[in-house]
C-alpha cells in the first residue's frame, strides 16, 4: 500500500504501552505504561484536534469523523471482528471495552462545544495505550496512501498499454512460490506474453500510474468513454512488499532525505528505462476487482475516510480501534503551497498494508484526487500513536 515505507521492526511482544498521565507508573504488561517525558508532547495538547471544529474560514470535519466511528462500530458487531480480538496479544484490550469506547467518544463528540472541552473529558473518562514505536521509545514512522484517480480504458490501443488484471479463476491453486512481477507483466509491465492474457481488466496509459495503483490498493479510473471505473483488491501474490524507493537509495540513485512520492514520479519521467530495472523489484502482484462506484475500503472491510482512518500492522494493534496520532501532516499555506505541521488528531485504525509491519509504522489515508496524493506523497516523518479506551 504504501509506496516509500521501509518495513518496520516488529515488537510483537510490547507493541503499545500504557500511559498513565497521573503518576507516570511503568508496568511489565504488553500494551506497556509511560508517561512522556519533560519537553514532550504532553497528552493535554496530543487531543487538541482543532480539525473537527474546522479552522479559521474552514468547517470542521466531526460529521466525518462520526461516520467513521459507526464505521468502525459496524466492525465491531461483525463475527470477523470477534475472531480478531479472541487472537488479540494484549491484556485489557478486549473487543467490547474498544467499542465502548468508541461509544462514549462519539456521545463526547456530538455534546462537546470546542476542542478543550472534548479534551478535557477524554482525559477524565480514559487512559491511554502508547504504541511503544520503532525504537522502543515511542518513535512512530507516518506516510501516507491515497486513493488515485487516473484516466484509463476498457480496451487496449496505442494510448492505453499498461494493464490492469481480474484474479485469475484458478488463482487459489497456484504453487508457491507465485510468480513474480516481471514473470506475470513482463519487464516493460506490457504483459504481452503473459500467463494473465485475457484477464485484463482496463489499460492505463503510463505505467507507473498503473504500479502506483496496485501500491495504493484502490482506484478512481475516468474511462477514455466518459463513464468512472472504481477498483479494489481482489487478491495478491506471496511476495512480500519491496519500496521502490528505497530500491533506488540503496543504488545511490536518489538520497533518503526528501524522498518523497513525488520526487520518484519526477525521477521516472526523466529515466523512464529505469522503471524495467525497478518496478521489477517489488515481486509482490495485485490484483483488482470493479467495484462500482464504491468508496475505498479498509482491511476490516469498512470504507477509509480522509485524515480520520490509518493503517497499523493488525497483529500488533487493536483493528477498528479509535486512536490519537501526533503526525507531520501537509497543509496548503497563503501562497497554495503545502507546509508540513505537527498535528494530534483522532482517527480510527481501519486499514493495513503490505509494508506496514511493526509497532513503528502508520500510514494516513489522506483521501481522492491528485491534491490528496500531493499531500499523501509528502508524509514521511516520525510522531507518536496512542489508543484511548475507557477506565476500567
């Protein structure tokens, strides 16, 4: 799913950590209990979530983020929701205490009259488990996924080469090891000798659109007819996920610092050969079903909304969970040009992805469109992430 992620270290064992504001008590329990340190972020200003009430000359989002809690909250009644929590690792954490908890807050929600006020009762009424991080130290990595809209065709021409593929019909009696990438598409992604023939489901017309389709998951696709095709994931091949960005910085290619998404398109408009060395690298095959104008979904099988639903590693945290991020997010300044800042807002952990492992990895969905990806593209520093759940 997401495109520059390096594959977190997981800490299956400690993968969050309690923190109890008043005394700053640590327990050996796995969900493990801190209290931030002196010139930290304390947990007072981590819930200011000024985006619900909207900023000034914006509206807020809190009927966004209301849907997104019975989202999760329909989750949660599921029987797929009860088979995940009978696995969950970690003690307290139990599917009824976070959906009472989602409860409570979207009451908190619907009465609370600013910022401080919802903060105030958060902070009464819960406590707080602290994704222990990459480090140990509570060092989260945030990125961002999107959902793309790009033109495409039903049928293939010499505008529209690069496909797209149905699963195939036999797919869950293919031998491992599956195929890899350039096995099923071919070096130049044409798949003009492909096993797949006959499965395309649509053409796109430049192929790292095509790849940045099956790295994002999902699709909005404008027909070359006028009509809109919807996609998602039907299924996928073995092969772990392999960030072609980082592909390219291990070669010396391109530096860590700055890689962002939109400096690999930029990279690739001007190499275009590269893209038969390095799309390659990432083995892993997606492959996608018409979805008929539905929204982009989750991993637990909801849709994901804009800047209110991330994706975690779901061995580590709680799926469907309400969480509290303090990510680096890009916002539109005076000039239209997108500034990074430090925000703390709540969201619900609804989604995964292939390179999402480890308690040191989120990834924020930051909605539909070429605006949506500038910002998603942009997203790739540390913060923290917490889960509020009720006092026992």
């Amino acid at each position: 799913m997401v495109l520059m992620a390096a594959n977190g270290s997981a800490l299956a064992d400690v993968p969050l950590q309690l923190v109890k504001p008043d005394t700053g008590q640590v327990t050996d329990v796995p969900l493990q209990p801190v209290k931030p340190e002196a010139g930290q972020v304390t947990l007072d200003s981590l819930g200011f979530d000024d985006q619900l009430w909207g900023r000034p000359g914006q509206p807020g989002d809190r009927q966004a983020l209301l849907k997104s809690i019975d989202y999760s909250l329909r989750y949660l009644a599921s029987p797929s929701a009860a088979q995940a929590y009978r696995r969950y690792p970690v003690p307290g954490i139990t599917r009824d205490r976070v959906r009472r908890s989602l409860v409570r807050f979207r009451q908190l929600v619907v009465t609370s009259r600013s910022p401080a006020e919802l903060q105030a009762a958060v902070n009464r009424e819960f406590v707080f488990y602290k994704s222990v991080g990459k480090d140990n130290q509570g060092t989260v990595l945030f990125t961002g996924y999107f959902e793309p809209i790009y033109a495409a065709s039903r049928t293939q021409s010499s505008e529209y080469r690069y496909p797209l593929y149905r699963l195939p019909a036999d797919f869950d009696r293919w031998k491992n090891p599956h195929p890899t990438r350039a096995e099923l598409e071919g070096e130049d992604g044409l798949g003009t000798k492909s096993r797949l023939r006959g499965r395309e489901l649509v053409w796109l017309r430049d192929r790292f659109e095509a790849f940045l389709v099956q790295v994002q998951g999902s699709a909005r696709l404008q027909m070359a007819d006028g009509s809109l095709m919807t996609l998602g994931v039907a299924g996928k091949t073995s092969y772990p996920y392999v960030s072609i960005g980082r592909e390219l910085v291990k070669d010396g290619k391109l530096p860590l610092e700055g890689l962002t998404l939109p400096v690999l398109i930029d990279y690739f408009q001007a190499s275009p050969a590269e893209l038969d060395q390095y799309l390659p690298r990432n083995q892993r095959f997606i492959f996608f079903r018409e979805t008929h104008g539905s929204p982009a979904m989750g991993s637990i099988g909801v849709p994901v909304t804009a800047e209110r639903s991330i994706a975690t590693d779901k061995s580590l945290m709680p799926p469907g969970a309400l969480a509290l991020i303090n990510a680096p997010i890009p916002y539109s300044n005076a000039s239209g040009q997108l500034e990074t800042q430090m925000v703390s807002r709540y969201v619900l952990d609804q989604d995964t992805g292939g390179a999402i492992q480890g308690a040191g990895r989120v990834d924020i969905f930051m909605g539909t469109g070429p605006r949506a990806g500038d910002r998603a593209g942009l997203i790739g520093g540390t913060g923290e992430l917490y889960y509020p759940l009720l006092k026992e």
